[in-house]
C-alpha cells in the first residue's frame, strides 16, 4: 500500500477543566474572610510597606510576615486598560477598566475590574472605592468591582488587624478551564478513516521496518517518516494483561474485566483493550483474538477469543 | 579543570500526609526548605539560586511554581528554575542543582520539589479526554499490573514477592517519622488479604496519595567544610529518557534505566553494585517494581530481581537494604517523591536516618523514574568526598 493523499484534516474541542482546590493558609484565609466581611486586609513587611493583597512572605527577606493591617476600600487608579469585550467569567458583563488600584492605606496596588462608561471616563490617578458584591462568599469576587468616587485622595495609617473572623474561610475551589481546538494530524487521521472501515492500518518504518500502530507519523526509535501504509490484524495475540476488579470513574464497564496488551498480526508494538467472551479468569497470555466493533463506535468494543490455539511465548515476547 | 565536588550538607522534609488543609502551596514548601537550612545553619541570604521541581501542572493546577513560590523560597533577587520530568521529577531536579554547583556557576544552591494531592486528581490529570483517542480503560493501577504480570512470566517469580516488598516498606515506614502511612498493625497476612485491585496488584502494594515536600543544600567544598554536620557527597549522577511507547520498548527493564545506572556507576568507580553499595531508595510505586528494578539497576541478574528480595536480602537488616524509609509505597507526594529518595539516600550516608538508618552505610543510591517509565535520574552518594 502506498502513501495516500493527505485527508481532510478532523478537529474537535477539547475542554480541560478541574475544580483545583487551595488550603489558603493563614495569610490568604484572613484576606479572602476579610472581604466576606467587607474588610480589606493587607500585610506589612519588615520594611514597613503595606502589600494589599497581602503575602505569606516578605518579598525583600523572605521573612514570614503576620502582621495583618486594615486599609480603605477607598483607592487610587495606578494604571489601567479598557476592554471592550468582556469574556465570560470576568468581573462585568458590560465594557469596562482593568485597573491597578492602590488602596488608600497600602503601598501597593490590587489587580480589579473599573465600572466605567467609557475609556474617556477612565484616568491614572482617578479615585476609585469597593462595590461590594450583594452576597460574599471568602472571594476576591467579594469585591463585585471598583467605581468612580467622587472623595479626595486620604493619607490614612493602616489599623492593625488580629485577622481573626468568624467562621474563616480556609479554602477556596479554584475552577481552571482551557479550551484548545485539537486536531490529530496527518497519520492518526489516516488511521482513524481506515478504522471508520473497520480496518486498522499502520505505518511501517522504512528504517528498522517495524509497523507502528496507531501510527504517529515517524518512528521514535530512528527518527524518519513512517512511509508506507500497512494493513495489521484483524486478529492478534494478548500479550500481557490485568484483572481489573475496581470500578473506574466514567466508564461504564462491570467489573472484573480484562484489560490488556493486545498485539495485532503484523503490529510491531502491542495496543491496549479490554477481552470479552470468555470468563475473566479464563484469560492468558497468549490467548488469540479479534475485535469486536460495536455499530456506531469509532474503536472497537472489545477484542474475543478467536479459537485458534494459543501463540507460543517466543513469538510474542518482544511485544509485552 | 575538575568539577567542583558537590555536598548535600541540609535536607528537610515535611510530615507527609494526605491532606495539609493547615498550609498553602507555599507554606508546604517553606516548610521543607526552612528545615533543609536550619539542617545546614544557614539563612535564605547563604542561598545563591533556587531549583525547583512538581509533578506535571494538571496534576495539582499550579502551572508557574517559579512564580508563585519565589517570594516564600526567598528567591527574589536571584536565579529561579523549574525542572519538569513527571515522576522521576525530584530526582532531575536535584541533579540540576548539583550541576549548577559541580560547574561552578553557583555555590550553594537550594533545591525542592513537592506536591498537594489532596488539592487534584492525578489521575484526572493523566486521562485527558482528548478526542478521537480511546480512553483508557484501567485506571492507575492499570498502566502498571499487565508489566509486572510480564515480570513473572518472564522470570517465574511466585505471586507471594509483591506482598513481601510491601510488608517490608510499610514496617521500614513505622520508623521514619516523615512517612505518610504508618500502619501500626501491618502484618504479611494483612497485605495478602488486601483486595486485588489490578490483578495481580494487591490495594496493600500500592503506593498512597501524599501531600508533602522536600528540599536540600547543595554546597562546594568550602560550603561543606563550614557545614555544622557531615556531608553526603556525590560521586555520580545521571538522566536518560525513551519514548513512552516505542516498537522494542522493554516495561519490564527499559534501557533508559540500566544505561543511567551505568552512567552513574561508571562515574562513581562502582565495578559491583550489589557489594559496594550500601542502601538503595528506589522509586516503587507498586511493590512489584522493587524486584524489576534490582536487575534493571544492576544489583541481580536478569530473572533474579525476585530472589534477592525472597531472602531477605532488602530488608533493613539485610546485606543490601532497599527503600529503608519505607519508600514511595508509604509516602507518595509524586512530585517530591523522586526528591525524597535522593535525600534519604543522602542521609544514609551521613548517618543522619535515625531508627531507619542502616548500619555502616558509606556509599547509597538514589533513583527515581516517571512518565510511563520515559524519564530516570539517578544519583550515587558517599560518606567521603569523591576521589581527585
């Protein structure tokens, strides 16, 4: 078989998203408590700056740093950008500022969403204060955003703060999403429309002549193209294997089953699947199968016993 | 000219446990690092640069641990790296950092690693739902089992090895303080009533999820002449990988493996490694690897991995004592874990392990491997300073 036309290129959303969760730690834990509380909390250093939001330790000494103090919610814009248009999950739904404010009290500026009309509306050195979110939770969305004040610039000294609450907050979910379109390239795309055939196809190295299957395009071990297109299987032998007798999430297979190392007839490498039609305690290295498609599944269900005799040990070996 | 020897002279672990509810990412590490200077007297100013390692960032959400963590590693102000091989993490990390010390570019270097379980799912982290593949269909033991089944094929190794590797790690664990699982009433019947899992693994041979850290001192000759207790110096160090999945891959003895112990024996003048080294902490994720690693890392034969462990020989009495502190399968923070191998090995030498110290231990070796057995750092510790 020669090498075929490239095919048309497939793609399709993958979404990588996990609820990550944070011990907060005492630092963070009075912070994101102080928000619920509607109070801003920032930390001194051993320099005797005031950081809001506040650290577990000091950026010039590394010293671990507990001296928690109130600022205001009251602040003044440092630097900001207009951005036209919000993405989903930010701040406001509507236009607004992304802005440094440094707080009226601290020495260092919070990262925050501005609720302005307009880019015109928005200056360096503009005096913003907190709107605070109607419900708060122990989050810096506590603070819903920052909006224009009308009130002069404040040189106020930073109250100390025990950072002691009820009911603290000592940890947060942290959702991470990432949305990639992914495309499989050229030689997964081949394989994938020989599977839609329900024909499995590798690729062979033109240098050490092992057929790679699913083929990734080149061989690992020599560097070079996998040129040449090669038909494996449809049976093969089971190399190796497990029992497995504990329920995974997200797949609905009963327990116990067989999942093992299946090497097609041809295949130079084994790939994996799971046996069925024998019982799981009846299965062995060795053991010779076949697929077995389900209708609509791009891969097949499960490989069973062919029937043939078993495979000798020193023909499969190499492929465990 | 020379390389620079290089001295492991502070080391810090955390209390390994399944969940640190009580700290921050940041307050894990600190507390590895504080204890790794107050081992060597020193103070965050002693510290040249900082080379810090984790487990791979979906595992636990952290994707820039260099940023993050520079102001609690007291990093400001000086060189930071973040090294990044899977499991074998720790191992390549601490090897990072020695080199920058052997090389003269620093000359004393402070290097952790560490990971929160209890904070993600590594297994979510490792069964991405990538379309058009087809997912996995075992589960973490599963990647592992059908290699060791290939073990005992190959070896004729009875079924009863895996259990004894793991009575043997878990009651090594009761007499190290930092290990997360200390199983007060393991007894040998106990693991072999434990469920089968991934046959043929058994839950009592598998290793647990940790939260934990660890960090050590890296220093040249004239840091180690100042430092208050002995040194662990090293004699060899090593990284090699191989793909993943390659036609010809060995699971049960990847080349990767025995061609970094070779590297690493060669520098370190070791001609029998069974004999002239005296404790090994090896990276065992699933009892059965303790035996497959032994003849992958030269200490027995091919098909003898099994005997040495059937006789005793591993135990912490025995002529060569393996995972003394009671290993991965009792404390499994994955991205710390290869760290804490390099460091045990570390302590042995110094004679610094307290009840898991073994006797007389003069030269150990440190070994971790990650990745679907695609990356290996190793490195070999001595009592006196390398030769030259």
């Amino acid at each position: 078989m020669s090498s075929a036309a490239p095919p048309e290129q497939l793609k399709a959303p993958l979404v990588v998203e996990f609820p990550f969760t944070r011990s907060l730690g005492p630092v963070q834990s009075a912070f994101l408590t102080g928000l619920r509380e509607r109070t801003v909390l920032g930390v001194r250093t051993g320099s005797g700056r005031i950081l809001v939001p506040p650290v577990e330790y000091d950026p010039e000494t590394a010293a671990e740093l507990t001296e928690l103090v109130r600022v205001e919610p009251t602040g003044t814009v440092t630097t900001w950008a207009w951005n036209p248009e919000p993405r989903t999950g930010q701040p406001l739904a509507t236009p607004f500022a992304w802005v440094l404010v440094r707080l009226d009290g601290a020495d260092t500026a919070l990262l925050h969403a501005l609720d302005a009309p307009g880019p015109d509306a928005v200056r360096t050195g503009m005096r913003v204060r907190v709107r605070w979110a109607a419900e708060r939770t122990g989050a810096i969305t506590d603070i819903a955003c920052f909006e224009p004040s009308g009130e002069g610039a404040r040189d106020v000294e930073p109250a100390p703060h025990t950072g002691e609450f009820d009911r603290p907050v000592t940890g947060i979910v942290a959702e991470a999403r990432l949305d990639y379109t992914y495309s499989p390239g050229r030689a997964q795309t081949r394989y994938l429309h020989g599977l839609a055939e329900r024909r499995t196809i590798g690729e062979r190295c033109p240098s050490c002549a092992k057929v790679y299957v699913p083929p990734r395009g080149a061989c690992p071990t020599c560097g070079v193209a996998t040129t040449d297109r090669v038909e494996v299987g449809p049976r093969g032998t089971v190399t190796t294997y497990c029992i497995v007798n504990i329920k995974a999430k997200n797949l609905d297979i009963e327990v116990p089953y067989v999942y093992a190392h299946i090497a097609l007839d041809g295949a130079g490498l084994a790939l994996h699947g799971r046996i069925g039609g024998i019982p799981y305690d009846q299965v062995r290295m060795g053991l010779r199968v076949e697929p077995v498609w389900s209708e609509d599944g791009r891969y097949p269900d499960h490989y069973r016993p062919t029937g043939e005799p078993d495979a000798d040990y020193d023909t499969y070996k190499e492929l465990l | 000219m020379a390389k620079e020897p290089v001295a492991v002279v502070g080391i810090g672990q955390t209390k390994h446990v399944a969940a640190r509810h009580d700290v921050s990412i940041a307050g894990l590490v600190r507390e590895a690092a504080a204890r790794a200077l107050a081992d060597a007297e020193l103070t965050w100013a002693d510290i040249d640069a900082v080379v810090i390692g984790k487990a791979p960032d979906f595992f636990e959400g952290v994707m820039m641990p260099e940023l993050y963590l520079a102001d609690a590693l007291g990093a400001v102000g000086k060189p930071m790296l973040r090294v990044h091989t899977a499991g074998s993490v720790g191992g390549s990390t601490a090897l990072v950092a020695a080199n920058l010390v052997a090389a003269r570019v620093h000359r004393t270097v402070l290097t952790l690693a560490f990971e929160k379980q209890s904070e993600s799912n590594a297994m979510w982290g490792l069964s991405l739902p990538v379309p058009f593949q087809q997912p996995l269909l075992a589960g973490a033991g599963g990647f592992f089992a059908p290699h060791v089944r290939a073990y005992m094929r190959r070896t004729g190794a009875p079924d009863a090895i895996g259990s004894l590797v793991a009575y043997k790690d878990r009651r090594n664990a009761l007499k190290n303080p930092y290990a997360h699982l200390h199983e007060h009433d393991i007894t040998l019947e106990k693991v072999r009533a434990s469920p089968m899992l991934w046959d043929p693994i058994r839950y009592s041979e598998t290793c647990p999820s940790s939260d934990g850290a660890c960090a050590m001192v890296l220093t040249d000759r004239a840091g180690a002449d100042r430092a208050p207790r002995p040194a662990a110096w090293v004699h060899g160090g090593a990284m090699r990988s191989e793909p993943t999945l390659f036609a010809g891959k060995d699971f049960v003895s990847p080349r990767a493996g025995s061609d970094c112990a070779a590297d690493v024996y060669r520098q370190a003048g070791i001609t029998d490694p069974r004999r002239q080294i005296d404790a090994v902490e090896m990276y065992v994720p699933f009892s059965w690897y303790e035996p497959m690693w032994l003849e992958n890392l030269g200490f027995a034969a091919e098909g003898e991995g099994w005997k040495l462990t059937e006789a005793g020989v591993t135990e912490l009495g025995g002529d060569l004592p393996v995972n003394p502190s009671g290993g991965v399968l009792s404390t499994n923070p994955i991205g710390a874990s290869g760290m804490i191998r390099f460091a045990e090995a570390a302590l042995q030498v110094r004679g610094e392990a307290g009840e898991h110290q073994v006797d007389g231990a003069r030269r150990a070796l440190g070994h971790a491997y990650g990745g679907g057995a695609q990356f290996f750092a190793m490195w070999l510790v001595g009592a006196e300073p390398p030769a030259g």
